[in-house]
C-alpha cells in the first residue's frame, strides 16, 4: 500500500471523523472508531493529530470554517444595507435547515469543549471566530451602503449570534417551520433597529 503523508490524511480523517460524529455522536468519536470509517490503523490518527483533541479541534474548525465560506460567498455587493443583512441572515438559516447534522454536531463538540480543558481553547477559537467574522460582514455592509451603524458593529454581531444560536437550537430540539419564520424575521428585525 502507498505511504500517504500526515497533509494528505488530515482531510480525510477530518472528514470520516465529522461523518462518524455526524451520525452517532462525539461519545462515538473514538480515536479507534474515526481509524475505522476511514480504513486505516488507529496509529494514523495519533500520528497525525497527536491526540483525540487535536482532532477535534480540528473538526470544529472545518465544520466553522465550511459554514462561514457559505454565508460569505451569498454576501450581495450591490444591496442596501438591510437587504443584506436580510441575505445574510437567510445564507445562514438554510446552511442550518440544510445542514442539521452540521450545527448538531457543533453544539455537542461546544458543551464537550466546555469540560475538556485542551479543548477549551478550540472552543474560544471557534466562537471568537464566528463573532470576527459576523462583524466583518456587518461592517462591510455599512461602509459598502454608507450606512452610519448605531452600535459598534461586534455589539450588534454579539446580539445577532444570541438570538440565532436560540433558534438553531430550537430547530434542532422542537422544528416547527412556521414559527421559525416569525422568529427569524423579528431577529432581523431587532438587528436592523439596533444597527
């Protein structure tokens, strides 16, 4: 069999470990569970991550990283201001519509995080992330439209992020599509009279 580098296999076990976790759970997130939905020796694991942590970090970061891509690739560039905060906002609401196992995953790596000190850490990491990110595109939006914000752009970011983190949970607790609806649109409707 072909020797395959640590840069190569770092996708791949990412993504059999975000396919194994996605179905089952982290509990099932096993070092010697990921080796073997991708096929390989539990070593490979250790060898490229060092330990199950590292992988899971990792994880988180790809699960971040895919989502933010999605909702900065539906940024419009010639919208008004609230137009696109509107675009924004629905980007998002479908990556969690569409992809459930996604956002469950997140949260459950999240409260995991929360009692695992090395993974503390990734945990800060991925929300810092998300919170830069989510201020960036609403700073854009108001420079682009000569839009004069009325709060700074992260306190408007951390309100945003509040009130979506609740109804994503509430989507993958207790769907009910209609009142997903009222709801996401009062949030956008928050966020724009705070903005």
């Amino acid at each position: 069999m072909a020797h395959v580098s640590a840069a190569e296999r770092r996708p791949q076990l990412i993504k059999a470990a975000i396919d194994l976790m996605s179905r089952e759970g982290v509990a099932a997130g096993s070092t010697r569970a990921i080796a073997a939905e991708l096929g390989v020796a539990q070593a490979t694991v250790h060898y490229t991550f060092g330990t199950k942590e590292d992988l899971y970090r990792a994880v988180m970061e790809q699960l971040t990283q895919d989502l933010v891509t999605q909702v900065e690739q539906a940024a419009p560039t010639d919208a008004s201001f609230e137009d696109t905060i509107v675009t924004l906002t629905e980007a998002l609401w479908r990556t969690v519509v569409e992809q459930p196992a996604s956002y469950q995953l997140l949260t459950e790596l999240s409260m995991f995080a929360l009692r695992t000190p090395h993974l503390q850490e990734a945990l800060h990491g991925h929300y810092s992330g998300v919170l830069a990110v989510t201020t960036k595109l609403i700073s854009e939006a108001a420079e682009r439209t000569g839009h004069q914000l009325a709060q700074p752009a992260e306190t408007i970011a951390r309100f945003f992020l509040a009130g979506f983190d609740g109804l994503t949970m509430q989507r993958l607790s207790l769907p009910d599509e209609e009142a997903e609806g009222v709801c996401l649109r009062a949030l956008i409707s928050a966020v724009l009279a705070m903005a």
